[in-house]
C-alpha cells in the first residue's frame, strides 16, 4: 500500500451562501496562485453567469494550490438542495471534506444533507465556522449544534472527534480560538495538511481511473474529470473503459491534464490520488472507469438520489411562436435536454406519447428552472407546465416526497407563517428563540405543498423571513390541499396594451404587464384577488367623439405592475395554464387560448 504524502484531496461542503466560493477564493489568493499584478474578480469560482447573479454555486469546480510543496486539490461544491446530485459524485474523489458553517445561522438543511453523505463515505471532516466577524455570531452555541448533528447522524468515534477551525472568509483569516483575531489562512492549511489523510493505494498496480464528473470543450470535446484510483497513467496510453451497464470499450486516453489554481495545466503523466482530466474518450459517461488493458476492473459508483419533481418542455406553440428564439423545434428541444442528461445526473428525460413533449424530472423547482433560464439564454423558445411532485408506490400505499422545511422568521411574524403553512399539512418538528428577536421553526412538509408558498411567505414576514428545505424522504400520501386561491386576469383579445385598458383591469386585480406591451388572446396578464379566471380587455381604446379628444386619457395614473421572474411564474401557473419561455419573454397562457372552449371543456367536467 503506497501513500502520497505530498498530495490532499477535500471537498468543501456547505448549506447554500455559508460562504464556500469565498473561502476558495481567499486560499488561492494566499497559497501564490496569483501573480501580484494579477486582476481577480470576487467569488473567482463562479464562472458561470448564472452563478454571479445569484450568488450560488451550480456546477462543482476543482482548483489545487500549493502549500509547503504539498498539493492541496480543492472542490468548491454547490451548496442548494437541488444540486445534491453534483455534491454526491464529487465526494467519491476527494478523502477529506471541510464542513462550513455559518457561526451566526447554526446548521441548516443542506448542512445535514451534505454531511450525512459525508458521513456515509466514511470522509474526514473538518468543521470551518465561518463569519465569526458577523454581528451575533455564537461560535460556542454552534460548535455544540455541529456535534448534535454529528451524533444524530450516526458518525463514528473517529468523526466525531472533528477538528474546529474559526475563519471570516471575507476577511481571509483562520484562527484555532474564537476570540482572537487570525493574520491568515495558515491555520487552516496546516488543519487540512495534519488532518486530512493522504490518498493511499497501490502505485504499482494496474490503471483505475474512476470519472465523477464531465465537462465539455468546444475544441477537445468531452472531458472525463476523475481520480486516479490505483496504478499511473501517460498521456496516449491505451486503456479498457468499463460502463456502467457492464460493457467495455478499448479506449485511447489523448491528452491528460491536472488542476493548477484555476488552469488546466497539461501534463505526461498522473499517479495515485491524482484528480486529473482526460480528453479523447468520446462517449465517455459518468460513473464509468477506465483500466489497463490486462486486469479489466470496474469501480462501483454511488447511487445518486431519484428526482422528485418534474415538468413538461414542449414546443411553443402560441401565436407568437418563433418571432424570438432561434431554436424552436422538437428536435432542437429534444437534442439539448439530452445533452444535459449527459452532465447532470440528478435530472432525468422522457419521450412521451407526443413528439412535441418531453418530460423532464429534477430534485427541485430550483433544479429545473435553471435549466430552462440556461436554455433561453441559449435562443432557445419553448414552453413549460406546472412543475409536479413524483408520487410512488411502495407496498401498495400511494407515497409522496416529504421536505424537512427551516424557516427563520423575526418574532412578530410567527403567527402568519404558522396560519399558512398549518393549512399546507406541515408538521411542526422544533420551534427555538435565536437571541436576536428571531424566531427558528423546523417543520416536515409534503414537496407539493411548498409550491407557490415562497411569494406568500415573503409577503406574510415583509421580506424579513428565510427558508430552506431540503428532501427528506417518501412518506404516505397526505391527503389533498387547497392549492392557489387565487384565479387569472386573462387578455380578451390579440392587440397592444394601451393604459386605458389596463386602467379598466387593474381595478380587478394585480396586473403582471405595463402598457405597449403585445398580448394574445388567452394570455395571463394578472391575478384575480378571487378563486375565479376572469377576461379582461387590456387592448381597449378610448375612441374619439365630438366632445373629447382620443389622447385625453394620458393623466390616468397605472398601479405600477409586478413583474414575474421565472421562478415566481412557475409557482403561479395552475395545472390548466403554461409558462411560454423565449430568449426576451417569460410569458403566462391559458393551455386552452380561446374563452368558449375552455368554458366547454370545464362543463364537461
């Protein structure tokens, strides 16, 4: 059994915004990755633009720095719920994880989903209590939390004699005592150098490389990001890859390439505990490994969770079909939801009976809109239905996704959050005082409830409140719950929205558009305060007669409109009405345009 003392591997895990891409950040910076002269911009690690505008990690990245000539590889994981399926792969490569935790919030959802994965792996944790320089922060209180969980979670003697280590990643220092102010990130370093073990294996034996992750370059094609299990590998080698359905391949590994900062550096060779790239291998998939030619091995890979929620894609086909994306057909739809199959393993694609219709599966709402955002960024056009939870059957009883629901809320609003989610058939589980006026409730709550009640929630607490959830499990069906209580304000007619229509409509509702904009009969406009859809001519004009000018409605005041993200649409829609998505628009339609068929078709019911 050889070791690599110079080499480590961790993985950076951590509930969304505890501050991970930050913390990378200030170790490349310290580790010498940068020249001095060198431009960074902030949170380097998000890449994507996605990611900078949210301000969440998506994709998994690696990066390695140097420390007293070891290399350190690090992996910056996403830290939402939804990316669960990103966070599992990434731990079959590394030895150790550093667990951050934010020192005021205490441990939240995705702390205890991404540690009980940890856990299960038999990883080394490092718990990181970040933001310590943070008003209220409660260092004491949370590293006690940190253990309770530990414990809850089944960790063994070994993991449960965790080292702690007090960071402000904004501020770039690490210090072993809460109370005194560190200089740098040195600490930390020297923790991850004693603590983390080295990759061991047998250096001499024949190839293992196990791929938990692809990219995808324009130039080289597909990329197999892995480790290097067992033996070394050289650039043009020959090798067998191994599938995931027991077939194998001879395979020719072209080009080979390690982590260097934020660069893929070529180079001839890896050995041992390498997490390297490997491009060359065409159809390459993850989960797949590839071995020497003469002791053909395949590695297990993990079982990544089942998506709970799914929704249709389906070809626009509203009367504004085709004027903004430049990929509007099936086929177009159809290639792209395949090749992101291919990358993101969580999510999951079906034909159906209609060409025009795929059904695509995630583990959130979240999961699935960024798709579509990343898609409609892409000229792609194409609509979508209400998202809807993935029931199933086991031994017979109809079972639905259960979510473990965190909600901070300031004392005054408790109240409201308690009425709405008591009627969504939640279960309150712990209800605590945070010293600071706010209150913490933990609740479990079926999946398919949770839809659409983000808005309400934030207008209940005033914008004060935060929520997380996280999946839990599969637990019988509940029984049925009175979804959206409100009904849709519904464009009468094709035309051009004037003010004096809408100034007619907005006395009904809350209005979704402003004036100029182009509508489509059976298009939602805006929302009805009662249960009821409701038609309403927002393309009126004010005609002219022999006592008023036409242009005499120009001092009519419009209640400012709200606009919708794309999140907030998908919440709003009911199971009769789509999202239309185009490159400029997010459009809300009635599946059924005009108003006397869908009456028929409602009678009929």
């Amino acid at each position: 059994m050889n070791s690599r003392d110079n080499l480590r591997n961790i993985a950076i895990i951590a509930h969304v915004d505890h501050g991970k891409t930050t913390l990378v950040d200030k170790l490349l910076r310290q580790s010498g990755v940068f020249r001095k002269n060198e431009t960074v911009e902030e949170r380097v690690m998000d890449s994507n633009d996605l990611e900078r505008e949210r301000g969440i990690t998506i994709l998994s990245k690696n990066t390695a720095v140097m420390y007293n000539d070891i290399k350190i590889n690090i992996v910056d994981t996403p830290g939402h719920a939804d990316f669960g399926g990103e966070v599992e792969r990434i731990l079959t490569m590394v030895d150790g994880v550093l667990l951050l935790v934010d020192a005021f919030e205490g441990c939240m959802p995705q702390t205890r989903f991404v540690l009980k994965k940890a856990l299960g792996l038999g990883k080394k944790p490092i718990v990181v209590l970040n933001k310590i320089d943070r008003p209220g922060a409660r260092p004491k209180e949370v590293v006690d939390e940190v253990l309770d969980l530990f414990i809850e979670l089944g960790a063994d003697e070994e993991q449960l004699d965790f080292p702690v280590i007090y960071a402000s990643a904004k501020e770039g220092y690490a210090t072993l005592d809460p109370n005194e102010k560190g200089e740098n990130m040195n600490p930390l370093f020297e923790k991850i150098v004693k603590e983390v073990p080295a990759p061991k294996g047998d250096a001499n034996a024949p190839l293992q490389i196990l791929f938990s992750n692809i990219d995808y370059d324009e130039y080289v094609g597909r990329i197999g990001i892995g480790r290097v299990e067992r033996g070394s590998v050289k650039a043009g080698q020959n090798a067998v890859l191994c599938r995931c359905d027991g077939s194998t391949k001879n395979v020719k590994i072209a080009k080979l390439y390690q982590f260097e900062g934020l660069k893929r550096v070529e180079t001839d060779t890896a050995s041992l505990g390498d997490i390297i790239s490997v491009s060359g291998i065409e159809d390459l998939n993850i989960g797949e490994t590839v071995c020497a030619t003469d002791c053909v091995e395949p590695l297990p890979f993990i079982k990544i969770d089942e998506p709970t929620v799914s929704m249709l894609f389906m070809v626009n086909n509203s009367p504004f079909a085709g004027q903004e994306g430049k990929f509007v057909t099936s086929r177009n739809i159809r290639d792209r939801l395949f090749k992101e199959v291919e990358t993101n393993v969580a999510m999951k694609v079906e034909e159906t009976n209609s060409a025009d219709t795929f059904k695509v599966s995630g583990r959130g709402e979240l999961h699935l809109s960024i798709l579509i955002e990343t898609m409609r960024r892409q000229n792609f056009e194409f609509q979508v239905s209400r998202p809807k939870v993935i029931m199933k059957h086991i031994d017979g009883v109809l079972n639905e996704p259960i979510e473990l629901l965190m909600i901070e809320v300031p004392d005054n609003y408790v109240g409201a959050v308690m009425e709405k989610i008591g009627a969504r058939k939640a279960e309150l589980l712990n209800m605590s005082t945070r010293g600071n006026g706010t209150t913490h409730l933990e609740f479990k709550i079926p999946a398919r409830c949770l839809m659409g009640y983000r808005s309400e929630f934030l207008t209940d607490t005033n914008g004060n409140g935060i929520m997380n959830h996280v999946f839990d499990g599969y637990e019988p069906y509940k029984g049925d719950v009175l979804q959206r209580n409100q009904g849709s304000l519904i464009a009468h007619e094709t035309g051009e929205t004037t003010t004096y229509g809408l100034f007619a409509a907005q006395e009904r509702g809350r209005l979704f558009i402003g004036p100029g904009i182009p509508v489509y009969e059976g298009m939602i406009v805006g929302a009805n305060p009662k249960a009821e859809d409701l038609v309403v001519n927002v393309c009126k004009k004010k005609h002219i007669t022999n006592t008023r000018a036409s242009g005499s409605d120009d001092a009519l005041k419009l209640t400012p409109h709200t606009v919708l993200s794309l999140e907030q649409s998908l919440e709003f829609i009911t199971d009769d009405e789509l999202v239309e998505v185009t490159p400029k628009n997010i459009r809300l339609r009635k599946i059924i345009l005009n108003k006397e068929q869908r009456m028929k078709k409602a009678n009929k019911n």
